[in-house]
C-alpha cells in the first residue's frame, strides 16, 4: 500500500472542511463513508500513521475534493459543481469515479501507477 506523509494539521483541516460543508457529522463518519476502521482516521489524525493514496483518492471522489501534490507538498480544494474543469481533467475524475463504483480493487492499481509516473518526473 501506497503511504504519503501529511502533516497532522493537513488532515485536521480537511476534516474540519468535511464537517464545515456538512459532507460528514465526526472523524467517525469520515471512517464509514470510506470504508476504514475509526482507528485508521485517528491515527492518520493525530500523526500516529501515514495516510494512503487509495484512501485520498476515495476522499477525493465521495467529497468532490481536488488534491494537489506539489513539491512534496500536499493541498486540497474543494470542486465546485459549476466550476468548469479542463475536459482531460474531468475525464480523469470520470474515469476513476466509474473504477471505484465497478472495480475498487482497481483504484490501488491505477494508484501505484500514478505513483510511479509521478516518480518518472
């Protein structure tokens, strides 16, 4: 499994954000909505552990956030349903929402692959 650092505040943050936008009530229905222990979001809450690319990829397709590493450095926003994406974009985004409804073991696939291209650069 693919892990990338983040820093405890990043996570804070995005949670705080989930909550503030109403897409989650608690850390423990951000668990449920994808699919991990509570312990899991605890851990990568507090700096305990590393989160994984698979679980900001899902993140990243059941709350419409955009995920950015530049430079080792990670940010997020959040997609507006109105904002116009470039089309190579959102057919990305397209692509891995049907992956993760039809094949979701597939997304660590397609992860590890992004990572590897990604470490080509």
């Amino acid at each position: 499994m693919l892990k990338y650092k983040v820093n405890p505040d990043f996570f804070k943050a995005l949670i705080n954000d989930l909550i503030d936008r109403g897409c989650i009530k608690n850390k423990s229905d951000l668990a449920s909505r994808i699919s991990v222990p509570r312990s899991t979001i605890s851990d990568i809450f507090s700096g305990r552990n590393q989160v994984s690319l698979d679980k900001l990829i899902n993140i990243s397709i059941k709350f419409n956030v955009l995920f950015t590493i530049n430079n080792g450095s990670i940010d997020y926003k959040f997609i507006d349903e109105n904002e116009n994406l470039d089309p190579i974009f959102q057919e990305s985004i397209n692509y891995l929402i049907k992956i993760y409804k039809n094949q979701p073991e597939k997304i660590t696939q397609f992860t590890k692959s992004l990572i590897n291209l990604l470490k080509k650069k």
